[in-house]
C-alpha cells in the first residue's frame, strides 16, 4: 500500500514537472517568438520611432559674408544670436501646452494666442516660435526649462556703422537680401545651408554626431567696395547740413574717380538705419541711380563739348543771347542773366539757356542726341546696383524744333544722377566714358576672387584738346561765374550749377518746385574726382533755391575732404615744388647710409634706407628720395621739419614718405 502511494506520487512529481517544463517552454518559446518579431519584423518601425524620440535633424544656417570698404573697414558684419524652436509634439497634453505658450509668450513679448497655433502643430517636430531674438529675451527661454522647447545659435546681419551708405548696402530679411548690395549680391554673400543630424542625450540636451560644420562650408563671400568710409561720411554729413539749410525733401550726391570710374561715396537724404529699415519703401530707394528727371543746366557742359568736338562751334566763337528772351519756335525763353553777345565759356559762365539753345540747333536733331547719348545719356551705366535708371532721350526723327531747344539746356530729357558725374567724368579724364562699380572684387572664403572690376572704358567721347578746353571753361564758372561758391582755397576746381523746374505730376507741366545741383571736378589742373550734389525741392524762391546757392558750397565741403582723403597735394605745395631751387639744401649724393641702394640699380623689392629729409625744400627732398627709389608724399610748404618713416629706417622700393613742411623761422 505504502508502495503504491509512493509510486503514485512520484508519478505526479514527474507529470509536473513536466507540465512545468511544458510552460517553460511555452514561454520561452512566446519570447523567442516576440524577438524573432521584434528583431525580424518590427525592426525598422521601432528603429524609426527611437530615432524620431532621440535624434532630430538640424538646419544649419548659413553665415552671411563680411562688406567691406575700399580699405577693409567693414560695413555689414554677421554676428551669432538665439533663435527659439520647439517640439509641438513634446506636449502630451493640451494643459501643458497652453501652460507652455502662456510662459513663452510672456518670455518673449509674443501674442500667447500666436504662440499657442504655434504648439498646436501636433503632427509636425519642429517650429520656430522666434528667429534671432536680443540676448535679454534669450535668458528668459532658458530659465523656464521647458520640455520640447530649446534654443539654437544663428546668424544675423549688424551694419556697424549704422546710416553710413544705407542705400548702398541695403538690409537683409529673414532668409535673403532685401534691397541694395544685399539684394543684387545674395548669391555670393549668403553662404551655404547644410542639413546636421543632432542625437538627444539622456538629460536632453541636443548633441551633434558629427561635431558642428566648417565655417567655411557655411560662410558666404567677402564683397569689397570701392567706397571710402571716410568720404562717404564727409559726403553725407555735407548733404545734411545743405538739405537742412535750405529745408528741402531730401538730396543726393555722388563722388567718382575719374580716372578709374570707381565710387567712392554714394550719399542719399533722408537716410536710413540698415539695423532698422522700417517699413517705408521710399526711404530706401537709392535715388542717386533710381531717380531719373530733368538735369537742368549742367546738360549745357556736354552740349558745349560735342558741338566744339564736332567742328560746329568755335570756342572763340561769338553767340548772340537776344538779351534774356528769346521768342523762337512758338515759345519763350528766359535767361536768369541777361546777356548780348557771348563766347561758348561765357555761355557756360553765365548759364545762357538762349544761347545753349543756339548750340543746339547749330548740331542739329540728329548731332545733338547722337552727342548726348555718347557721353552716357539713355543708357543704363550697369555701376551694379538694383533698379538703376536709365534715363530718357528724344527720338530724333519725331521730336519738335523746340525739344532741340529745351534738350539743349535739360528740359524735355531725363537723366540719373549717376549718369551725369560718370559724363562729367569724361570731360575731366581726357574724353574717356567709363564704365563705374561700386564692387571691387568679391572673395571667397578660401580666398578665391568670384569677382573683380576696375577701369573699363566704354568709349571715347571726345578729344583730349576738347577736354582742356571745355574745362578751362568750366573752371571760370568756379571762379567767377555761376559756380563761386564751390571754389577750393586749396585746388582748382571746374563746375557747373543746375537749377531744373520739377513737373506737378498732378496738374502737369512744370510747378514751382525745383531740383538744385552742382556738378563738377577737382582739382581741374590734375583731375582726381567728379562729385555731383543734388538738392532736391529747397524752399524758397528765386536765387535763394538755384545750385549755385544750396548745392555748391555741400560740393566745395565735400570735394575738399575727399582729396585730402586720397592724400592729394593742395595747389600750394605743388607750386613750391615747382618753384623751390633748392638753395641750401644738401647734395643728394651726400650722407648715404652704407646701405644705401641707388635708384639706378635698384631692384625690384629692394630694400632701401630712407635718408634724413630734415632742412631741405621741398624739390629738393623730392630729388633726394627719387636717388633713392621712394616717392614724397609732401605736407604743407617751405622746409622739411617732419618726415615719417625716420631717417635710417630700412622700406621697401617704392615706398611713400611723409614729408611735413614750414616756412623757415
């Protein structure tokens, strides 16, 4: 009995255990089961849901390249800043995310209604809730510590000095330039945007898996200008006052080297801060090269010069002015001063409309627009900025008799600002049209040039004989004609006033409102820049609103600071230099350091001693560092007290000195 039971029970110990056995097995069979899913079937959902948890891909944005001025001093710079971008998908619940959007609104000065559409976005991972915001606002997100809401670095466009060529440079939006430089070169100067896969760490923090990219792969191309800062604020300092002075709506003007058709201001009125350009189109428009109206009076300069150029006009030759009033062709024309006989450079002396007209007709239709359009007129100077202008010109073969008329003294055509300091340009540089840019080069970041402009000569307009006389005509307008008021007591300069009636775009025909302006170039003996100033609807009436009033002195300000800038000798200087025989100075051939390299034999890259300058004139001086290979850069006249480098120091072939010099005693 006792037998029976024990192998009764035995046999339920084995039965279950196997029944024990058969669960396990079971169950790791169902494990195997599930991870044979898992691994096999499931892989590539689950694999994707991890990563959507735990990584995010990052849009690295590109950085914007440096402007530059002429001389490196930079214009629009890019500087890292906080931008706020959240996950709508992080909050679970609609509490949380109302509770987000409340706290993120206060942060950030936001409409909490706009930044809870925002966080509502359930099926999207990534939104911006602000781009670029102030360091203050940045400190605010972080110290909430949200979930699903972080802060990324990216790049925005500074302008460091403010106003300065704001219609030059432009402004940039949120993703491309928007006027200006910035808009017409956005395609170098944007840069590159990349696309970075970004893992979220067990605390949550964002790390990159491949570490962040080469600034060079993201940074755009460094544009260099042709304008020089320090003219440029010389030229819009000098706009302001006259635009305050004579209360006009506003004013222009344009400095140009008329040897290489380089820019080297650009100044509008009012003007503008690139940091915060508002909302107001017109105060953004570069008007200098947008703009195009009636050029007034200083169209007479080009008139004058094709008609000598094509054997038309002598300039001996004697106009008769009618006096001030001329009844020709159905209709009336004044002069401001009256005149009876005149030369072509009283004509200009004394801004004769009758007699500009007599010139006109003396070309002909034909000769007349023909000269016109040869000096730039009605056609675009392609300088490289947006929405330049290109003037308009009469058909010739359907104006009136009396369009010639009006044509001749800049009534019944349009022209740009900038077209007609590039045409004055011609008559001071020989006869050369050039073609102008604002732009330099344009440099990549691994120093490659994309692009790179200097002097190009679109034609020859005239002769050089015709130029020198045309500008010793303009030269008397300077000096005691019309333009008095832009003389130089330091260069000579040449010049022509304008005073142009604007047309009432309401009532049409020509209202009371005027357009003043002084167009010309210095110094007139070795021309270095043509400068125009324009003052755009001055108050006042008669000669209180003419160019010879509100704009030559803003021309004769502007132009003495530009050649002190280009390190231009004053006349003064150049006439000692001239003049000086040298009495008392020593002989070149003397006190040569035993280093010293003559210019006969030297090098090029030798290097050479500078010797001591002090005592000597200024001929002297000049002789005495040409023995050796260097140029004088002279200051003021008399002897040489001051020299820089110092006598002895070791300089390159070639290399400027300084010399100060004062009267003796």
């Amino acid at each position: 009995m006792a037998r029976a039971q024990a192998l009764t029970e035995s046999r339920w110990m084995r039965a279950r255990a196997l029944l024990l056995a058969g669960a396990l097995l079971l169950g790791f069979g169902a494990v195997l089961v599930r991870a044979a899913k898992v691994q096999l079937l499931d892989r590539s959902r689950l694999s994707r849901l991890q990563r959507d948890q735990t990584r995010r891909e990052l849009e690295w944005a590109p950085r914007r390249g440096l402007i530059v001025d002429r001389r490196g001093q930079a214009l629009a710079v890019t500087r890292d800043v906080d931008s706020v971008f959240a996950d709508p998908s992080a909050f679970e619940t609609p509490r949380t995310r109302e509770l987000a959007a409340t706290q993120l609104a206060s942060a950030l000065r936001m409409d909490r209604r706009r930044v809870l559409e925002k966080l509502t976005q359930a099926d999207r991972r990534f939104v911006w809730i602000r781009r670029k915001v102030d360091e203050a606002s940045a400190q605010r997100v972080r110290s909430l510590q949200l979930d699903g809401v972080e802060l990324v670095k990216e790049p925005k466009r500074f302008y460091p000095q403010r106003e300065l060529a704001g219609h030059v440079l432009g402004f940039v939006g949120e993703e491309s330039g928007q006027e200006g430089l910035e808009r017409e070169l956005d395609g170098y100067l944007k840069g590159k945007r990349l696309q970075i896969q970004a893992t979220r760490d067990a605390r949550g923090t964002m790390v990159l898996e491949h570490g962040a990219p080469d600034p060079t792969d993201l940074t755009g191309a460094t544009v260099t200008l042709t304008l020089d800062t320090a003219i440029q604020l010389a030229a819009e300092k000098e706009l302001a006052k006259a635009v305050k002075s004579a209360s006009a709506a506003g004013g222009w003007a344009v400095v140009l080297d008329v040897n290489s058709g380089a820019v080297l201001a650009l100044a509008g009125n009012p003007v503008f801060d690139a940091n915060k350009p508002g909302r107001d189109p017109l105060l953004w428009r570069n008007r200098a090269v947008q703009d195009q109206l009636e050029p007034g009076s200083t169209i007479k300069s080009f008139v004058l010069a094709h008609a000598i150029d094509a054997g038309v006009l002598r300039p001996d030759e004697q106009l008769y002015c009618e006096h001030g009033l001329w009844a020709h062709a159905g209709r009336k024309i004044h002069d401001t001063h009256p005149v009876d006989w005149a030369t072509p450079a009283a004509v200009l002396r004394e801004s004769s409309n009758i007699c500009a007209a007599k010139i006109g007709e003396k070309l002909g239709k034909e000769k007349l627009i023909e000269g016109l359009r040869a000096f730039g007129f009605g056609e675009k100077t392609s300088v490289g900025l947006p929405g330049e202008a290109r003037g308009a010109l009469a058909d010739p073969l359907r104006m009136p008799q009396i369009a010639v008329d009006t044509t001749s003294f800049g009534q019944g055509m349009s022209a740009s600002g900038l077209q007609t300091v590039v045409a004055m340009a011609a008559i001071a540089n020989g006869g050369a049209l050039l073609r102008p840019y604002v732009v330099q080069k344009v440099t990549a970041p691994d120093g490659t040039v994309l692009l790179s402009r200097s002097r190009e000569v679109v034609r020859r307009v005239m002769r050089a004989e015709t130029s020198r006389t045309v500008t010793a005509m303009l030269e008397e307008v300077v000096q005691k004609g019309t333009g008095t008021r832009a003389a130089l007591s330091e260069y000579r300069a040449a010049g022509k006033t304008g005073t142009a009636q604007k047309v009432d775009p309401i009532r049409g025909g020509y209202g009371d409102k005027r357009l003043s302006s002084f167009l010309g170039f210095a110094p007139a003996d070795a021309p270095k820049v043509a400068i125009l100033v324009v003052i755009d609807e001055p108050e006042g009436k008669g000669q209180g609103v003419t160019g010879a009033v509100v704009a030559a002195p803003a021309w004769g300000a502007i132009a003495r600071e530009a050649l002190r800038q280009m390190d231009v000798m004053p006349d003064r200087a150049r006439e000692t230099v001239a003049l000086d025989d040298g009495i008392g100075a020593s002989p070149p051939e003397t006190d040569a350091p035993p280093d010293f390299t003559p210019a006969a034999r030297a090098e090029p890259g030798a290097r050479v001693s500078v010797p001591n300058l002090t005592g000597m004139a200024a001929r002297s001086a000049i002789r005495r560092l040409a023995a050796v290979a260097l140029e004088a850069d002279l200051r003021g006249s008399g002897r040489a007290v001051a020299q820089s480098p110092p006598p002895g120091a070791i300089v390159k072939r070639g290399a400027r000195v300084k010399v100060t010099l004062a009267p003796p005693g």
